[in-house]
C-alpha cells in the first residue's frame, strides 16, 4: 500500500529551493530509461579498467550527459566474470539513493556489455583529500557521514559493498560523495560471504581469513577510511607495502594514533577504535541491534546534523572547480581501437578486435 500526496507548484517551489532543487532537476533528468545506445554520442574517456573503459556520453535527443561503462565480453568470460557482472547489474538496478552512483540501464552489443550511469564530474574524493589535507572534525563529519549514509541503505538491503575507499567515491559538481563500482559487492541472503574481496589495504581481518564475514566488513573499511581522513595514513600498513605485509599486520598489528592526535579528537579515536574491532565484528557500531543508529548518535557525530547532509543544506569541504576525471583522454595508440569521438555508442561496439568474437554461452548477459 501506498500514500499519494500532492501539493501546488507554488508550495514546492517555496519548500524546495536550493541545492536540492537543483539535485532533484539532475536526477529527474536520470530517470528516462528508454535512451537507447543508438542515441548516444561518445564525446571522451573518462576511465580506464581491465575489463574496457568508461566513456563520457551525451543523448543526442534530450543532451544529458552520462557515464557509459563499456565492458568487454570476452575478457569477461576469459576471467569467468559473468556471475559478478550479473550480480553488479542486478544490485545496481535497485539502488536510488543521493550519495550511491545511479544506474540508468544496462545494454548489450557485440563486444561489449554496457552500464548506462549518473556521470559525476568531481573527481575521486582521493583528489580532493590530498587538495585539503588533514580533516578536521566537521570535515571528517562530513565525509564519512555521507558514507554511513550510503553504507546504510546498503546494509537494509543485505548487500555488502565490499570495496570501500577513496579512490570508489567520486566528489559531485558540488562537493557531495557518490559511492561508485559495485563489482565486488554481495547479497547476504543467506548465512555468510567467505569470498575474499577488496583492497588489500581497507580489507577487514574476517575477510582476509576467509572464515565467513557479513555487511559489518564495511564498517571496518569505514574505520580505515576515517583514520585515513584524520591522520594521513593507513591504520596497520603503508600502501608500499605487499599484500602479504598487509594481511599480516592487520591480523597482527595494534592499533596506535600518533601522539599529536590529541585529547580533543578522544571521539574520533574511540569511533576508530569502534569501527577496527578486530575480535568481535557485531561489535562495531553500526552492527549491532541498534543497527545504524548507534553509530549516528556516536559521540563523534555530537551536533551533526544527519537531515542536513541528506537535503544537501551543509557546506562541503571541498567544491570542484571544474570538471576532473581518472582519465581525460585515451592513450594515442589505443584511442582508435576503444573510442571514437563523435561516433554513437552503437558505432563504437562494431570496431575493435573483438567483433568476430563468439561468446560460447551468452545466456549469462540477456537480460542486460
């Protein structure tokens, strides 16, 4: 059952105004889901990975911008990927919420599979860290509350993210975090994840052992994130070292602040010390019975306004200027095989060397 309430334009426009009617405009823009691959224009890459590249599209009908995510089939059948990339698809298809990347829809050409996405202009919040420095409390507010935020819907859904870090939040046009690349996330429908998955470096100890782990291996990644904000380095390793050193030092290091993080961030530490509980991970705020509202009304987020983030009223720490990328164009000797500018989407998927490639089972991508 449903409620429908409406109200005059004049009094939405009286309580809506702002940057959030801005966000809204954006997002109404995102919701026509019949833009066919046909009607896209490939104007840059803006992203590169193993299994093709993330093109900077434009609809030739309504001139929205969007992320095409472009991967190729036979590398993922190479790698036995089809499951995860069904998975991503299908997890991706369900989400809508203001700091997680929105999916539009997926197609299928010749080549490649594709995921029509919300194109972010900001650049990795990586960036942004390194462009303001140390956090400070409302900064390290800020930032890891949009992640709580995020995580949170995901975890009342029984999906574990599983990849949380700098590099997997984009900064939007105003300065807000999108959650991005679900391709190692996972259901809990059932029992426990024992798949080891992640970054070395924000991997919790559960997951490293592989004994079985559920969605509160993400709030360990959390702590990590927050001690990164706060510190300027990583909990228990250096991201020199290998992943071995890694695995060993988070099953066997103890966790110390450096004595200049003071008495005055007692809050900050206790949350960190919360979020890398290494003997019990229901323990950690956010797990337990209380679920996310113990972590909200964690001391640290004393006089955080929660209702703000969400409205998008608070100001961020950081506003891009301009617009940034992981990658602005394609390497010379490769741009010709995967991008062609101009050239529609459709056009694009029948060039390049796997055009004569026979996927032996393609039932793993119909309903994309």
């Amino acid at each position: 059952d449903a409620e429908l309430w409406k109200m005059s334009s004049e009094a939405f426009h009286r309580a809506v105004k702002g940057p959030i009617l801005e966000y809204m405009k954006e997002r109404i823009a995102l919701q026509n889901t019949m833009v066919g691959l046909e009607t896209l224009e490939c104007l840059q890459v803006v992203g590169r990975g193993g299994f093709g590249v993330v093109k900077m599209v434009k609809s030739t009908t309504t001139g929205t911008r969007y992320a095409l995510k472009c991967v190729r089939k036979k590398v993922a059948v190479e790698q036995r990927q089809q499951t995860a990339l069904a998975m991503e698809r299908n997890i991706l298809a369900e989400l809508d919420h203001p700091f997680i990347i929105k999916f539009v829809r997926s197609f299928q050409g010749v080549q490649y599979v594709y995921f029509l996405m919300e194109l972010v202009t900001g650049g990795e919040l990586l960036d942004a860290l390194e462009g303001i420095g140390l956090l400070n409390r409302s900064q390290a507010q800020f930032y890891s509350g949009s992640i709580v935020l995020g995580l949170e819907f995901l975890h009342e859904r029984r999906i574990a993210y599983l990849d949380l870090k700098g590099e997997n939040c984009l900064v939007d046009q105003h300065g807000y975090l999108k959650i991005i690349d679900f391709g190692v996330a996972e259901r809990v429908s059932d029992g426990r994840i024992h798949a080891v998955k992640g970054t070395p470096l924000f991997m919790a100890p559960e997951v490293i052992m592989g004994k079985g782990y559920t969605t509160s291996a993400d709030l360990w990644s959390l702590g990590v994130c927050l001690f990164d904000f706060m510190v300027g380095s990583f909990p228990f390793a250096s991201d020199s070292a290998s992943n071995a050193e890694i695995f060993r030092a988070v099953l066997k290091s103890t966790l110390k602040f450096p004595k200049w993080l003071g008495m005055q961030e007692q809050d900050a530490k206790d949350l960190i010390k919360g979020l890398l509980n290494k003997d019990n991970p229901e323990k950690r705020p956010g797990a337990g019975q209380r679920g996310y509202a113990e972590l909200k009304e964690h001391k640290f987020f004393e006089g955080f306004c929660w209702d703000g983030l969400l409205a998008r009223q608070l100001d961020p720490p950081h506003i891009p200027k301009g617009e940034t990328y992981a990658e602005d164009a394609a390497e010379p000797e490769q741009a010709a095989a995967v991008f062609k500018a101009g050239a529609s989407a459709a056009e694009d998927d029948l060039e390049g060397d796997d055009v004569d490639w026979v996927d032996p089972d393609p039932s793993w991508n119909e309903d994309f």
